[in-house]
C-alpha cells in the first residue's frame, strides 16, 4: 500500500483529507443542529451536486477532442465547450457562460472573460438550459443537431 514513498492511506492523501473534511462538517452539524442540521447539510450537498453536475453535461454536450495519439489529444480549443452570451446568464453568474475562454485562459478573472467567436452557442441562457437538460428526448431534438454542427470536419 505504499506509492511514492508514502503510505497510501495516510495524511498525505488528498482524498483521505476531504473525507476526513466532509466528515468533520457532519459531526459539527449533528452537535450544532442535530439531526435536522444533518438532514439539511445532506439535502444542500446533493442540490449543489446535481446542479453542478448539470451545469458540467450541458456545457460540454457532444463536444468532443479529437485524439492525435495513443491517449494523447488535441489541445483545448473554444470549440471544446459552450457558450452562452445571454447577460441575464452571465450577470448573474459571474460570466460563467463563458466557459470557452475560462477553458483557454484558466487565470482569467470571471468579469473579464470574452467570448471567442468558434465557440458553440446555447440556444438559450443557463436557466432555459438547464430546464431543457432535464428532459432528454427534448433536450436531444434542440442540441443533437448543434452538436453535429459544432463538430469539426474531417
């Protein structure tokens, strides 16, 4: 159980440490609330997850890299993730539908970030995609085609 010198299973491992965090944040709410304080910080922590994990599908959906080796792929382009340029999505926020040039210039400060002109579009700001994600045989009718559009040809 030993990798790099350290034991796997100890201090050293992140995981381990987000564990040992999360479980923290329990314990303090089951003293602070009891299990009410329990039940909340479960049902919050599986809203933001669901959300974010949303948010993720939507904004990567169809896109895909192309692969220029054995597991070596092409490097991240705009083309690579959506965008929405709707300001009510972006305001409020803080311009995360600018995901393409988050992706091309990670240091970017949120309020200066651009939208280059090969990223793909959303039809519509997050709240109208996000609704539309969550039903499929609609959501695959609107962004299949966009995909296929946005997809580089060979």
């Amino acid at each position: 159980m030993w990798r790099r010198g350290q034991f796997v299973y100890g201090p050293n491992n992140r995981m381990i440490r987000y564990v040992f965090f999360v479980l923290v944040m329990y314990a303090v709410a089951a003293v602070v609330w009891g299990w009410g304080g329990v039940a909340f910080l479960a049902a919050q922590s599986a809203a933001g997850i669901f959300l974010l994990e949303t948010i993720n599908y939507f904004e990567h959906y169809g896109l895909h890299r192309r692969e220029t080796a054995p597991g070596d792929y092409e490097a991240v382009a705009a083309r690579h993730s959506w965008d929405s340029g709707y300001r009510l999505s972006n305001w409020s926020l803080f311009n995360l539908g600018r995901h393409s040039d988050h992706h091309l210039h990670a240091g970017r400060r949120y309020p200066i970030l651009r939208r280059p002109a090969e990223a793909p579009r959303l039809p519509t700001g997050y709240a109208g995609v996000f609704l539309l994600a969550l039903v499929p045989p609609l959501w695959r009718r609107v962004m299949d085609p966009r995909a296929l559009a946005a997809a580089p040809q060979a």
